[in-house]
C-alpha cells in the first residue's frame, strides 16, 4: 500500500476524471477542446485552495502523454528551471507545472519566458492568487487564464465516494460512514477537496474496528477530523477581499444579518486589522454626514478590540457593525471632495480671487491683496455675501446633500438658506 496521502493518490490521470469545473472541462469547452486537437498552450490556473489547480494540470499533460515536471516558484531554484528546459529539449516538449506562479521572481521569469514564447515548455501556472492583480504583466501577456470554481458540496461527495471505493484509495478497508459523516466531510471542507480526502484519510486510519470488523465513522468521528477545516478564509488570498468587500456593502445597504455574518467570517480567519481598518473607513465612507458620531463611536469600538484580542474584541466589534449598519447613509461629504479634486486635475482651478490671497507681508496691499476681505465674524450673522471660488468656476456646486440623518438635514437648511442670500 502507497504511503502517498489520500489526495495525492486519487488525483485523475485524465481530464474526464476532473471532478467539478465542467466550465472548463466539459465537452466542448475549451480545455476540452485543446486536448481534442491535441494542442497544448501555456496557461495559468487559479481559484481557491483544493480546487484541483495541480491535478488539472497534471490530467491535461497526461491525457496527451506529454512529460511533465511539477516545480514551486518559491522553492525550487533557477538551476531545478534550466534542467526542466534542458528535459523539455531532449523530450522534444515538456509541460512545466509551476506552483505558487505569483511568486515567480525576476530572475527566473527572465529565463522561462523565452522558453515559453519558443514552445519549448509548455508553461501551468497555479496559484490562488488573482493572476490580473499578482501576475507579471510579461507573463500574464504570454499564457491563458483560467479559472477554477469552489467545488460544490456535491463534488466534494462525488470525490469521498470515489476515494472510498477505489483500489488506489480507501476500498482495502472496510468502511462504514454514515450519511451525517459524508455529509459533515463535504459541508466543512468548504469546497476544499484536499482538506476533504486529508479529513476522510485521518478518520479511516484513526478508527478502530468496531466487533463487526467494520472501520465505523460517524458524524463525531468527522468532526473531530475536520475541526480545522470548518471554515476555509485564507486571510492572504483573494477570497478574503471578497468577504471584506461583501462586509462593507452589507452594512452600506443596511442588511445588519448579512453584516454581522460576514464580520464573524473575518473573526474566524483571525484579521482584527482588516476588520478595524474597514469599519474606520466605513463609518466616514458611508454613513458621513448623515451620523457624524458613528465614526467616532467606529474608532472607539476598534481601539478597544485592540486592547481586548480576541475573543472579546468581538464585543465592542459587534456593537460597532450593528451602530453602523442601521446608522442613516450618507456619502455626500466625500463625493464633494472627489468632484472637487476631479476640477483641480483637470485644470478647472483659476486665479484665486484678491481679497483671499494671503496679506500679512510687505507690499501685499499694493498688489491688491487682502485689502476688499469682508470679515464674517464682523457681520452679526456670522456670514457675508463675498467670492470664494475663483472667477472661471464661481458657479461651480460640489456638495449635494441627503436626507438621510439630523444632522444632514440641518446641515441641508444651512446649505440652502446661504445659496438663496447669495447674488446672483
């Protein structure tokens, strides 16, 4: 019997064996379609952990018979590339697999890449990383990119009961799983097929034949096999953005379940940074002028999760989710700004008006400057019809204010009581 683990033992030797991402390997789609015409390009493959981005690769070269090499960009150095290309040259063709491909550095990417352009190796890159934000342009620019989908609760069933049944997997021993322990193996691995195989391996071998001579594995049994793999967030990878992105337009649409839930996602995945950086910005972003004590309240609730570590910063973070998600919205003081800075790059500036340039040194009055400023505070109103804005975009309005909250409608009653004094 192999010693290799389960997962790498029942990866499929061709692409009809590919479980999940029919969207890619389905008849008639493209990889499909490459290995049909028996042409093999340079490509990337990305998605999350345990979508199989290693075993496609392996199943494409191997359904053309081609050689193949796997590699680590990290790990293996310049010398572990030039044997492959001198491999890939005496085989007349070599499918180079490269895992963690967004850790390529210059130096090797500088070697590969004309072997790449000449077909001299046909290049797999796979990596969990976004490659249109983590990849090279010069690389990104040469191969095609594919991505790999989460496989679905059903795959990862499909995959046990393969594993289970086969001669290269579990079928030597005589298991008896119950249908809550299938279950609970498919549910924690969140999509990871890898951590799925690693938990099913752990229970069959970790169990003890009951009198029947049978190895049986329960739902406890799974869950103490899967305890570290019920949720699945690398807090590095590009599911995390998701989930932060998914957080900060659940409490900008006012949904505080859907907030709440995803903030206990990023608990899970141990990021108190993220989740504090993004309820500061969120507090002014979002919710503004219409509950200007939120974003005081935001920081407040952050430095005391600061202070407290988990597990009890959840409480102060969990009262700050909960403030801002049901706070009234409002993002008209920062689209003010952003209007405002769009003019100054564009050049829509102008000559700031005389009376508002700077008077306080020597010969300031003979230029005219200062000496026609009208001092608010001298009006008993505390305002007094004067230009601000130079004379080529004086009419020029930036701030348009939402009902949302008070104070922003307070601020509104202001806003509009000085344009309508203003001359026309």
């Amino acid at each position: 019997m192999s010693q290799q683990p389960l997962a790498f033992r029942m990866r499929p030797t061709h692409i009809n064996d590919i479980i999940g991402q029919s969207h890619l390997v389905r008849e008639g789609k493209t990889l499909h379609r490459m290995i049909d015409s028996n042409r093999l390009l340079s490509m990337i493959l990305f998605g999350p952990p345990g979508t199989g981005k290693t075993s496609l690769a392996i199943a494409l070269a191997k359904s053309l018979s081609m050689p193949y090499k796997i590699l680590n960009a990290v790990t293996d150095k310049k010398k572990d590339m030039e044997v492959a290309v001198e491999e890939a040259k005496m085989h007349g063709g070599m499918v180079l697999i490269l895992d963690e491909v967004h850790r390529l550095d210059k130096a090797k990417q500088d070697f590969l890449l004309p072997h790449v352009e000449k077909n001299t190796l046909t290049l797999i890159g796979c990596t969990t990383s976004n490659p249109y934000h983590s990849i090279n342009p010069a690389i990104r620019s040469r191969v095609h990119l594919f991505e790999l989908e989460k496989l679905s609760r059903s795959d990862v069933r499909e995959a046990i009961e393969k594993a289970r049944n086969d001669e290269e997997g579990l079928a030597h021993l005589d298991l008896d799983i119950t249908e809550e322990a299938l279950e609970h193996f498919a549910f924690a691995s969140n999509g990871d097929l890898r951590a799925a195989l690693n938990g099913l391996e752990l229970a069959a071998f970790s169990t003890k034949k009951d009198e029947n001579g049978f190895i049986a594995i329960d739902l406890s049994v799974a869950e103490e096999c899967m305890q570290k793999k019920s949720f699945s967030h690398d807090k590095d990878g590009d599911a995390h953005y998701d989930v932060l992105s998914a957080f900060q337009k659940s409490i900008r649409g006012s949904d505080v379940n859907a907030a709440l839930h995803y903030l206990a996602r990023l608990i899970e995945a141990g990021d108190l940074e993220s989740i504090a950086r993004r309820l500061v910005v969120i507090a002014y972003e979002d919710i503004g002028l219409a509950n200007p004590q939120a974003g005081p309240r935001a920081l407040h609730a952050v430095e005391a999760a600061e202070r407290l570590g988990f597990p009890e910063a959840r409480i102060p973070l969990s009262v700050a989710v909960t403030d801002l998600s049901l706070s009234p919205k409002s993002n008209s003081a920062y689209k003010a700004l952003d209007a405002a800075i769009s003019d100054v790059k564009k050049g829509n500036s102008g000559e700031i008006p005389a009376h508002l340039k700077d008077s306080h040194y020597k010969g300031a009055e003979a230029l005219g400057h200062g000496t026609e400023y009208q001092y608010p505070h001298n009006s008993s109103s505390g305002w007094v019809d004067q230009q601000y804005l130079p004379e080529t975009i004086k009419h020029r309005s930036y701030y348009e204010p939402k009902s949302n909250g008070k104070y922003e409608q307070a601020l509104q009653k202001v806003y509009e009581k000085i344009n309508g004094q203003k001359k026309k």
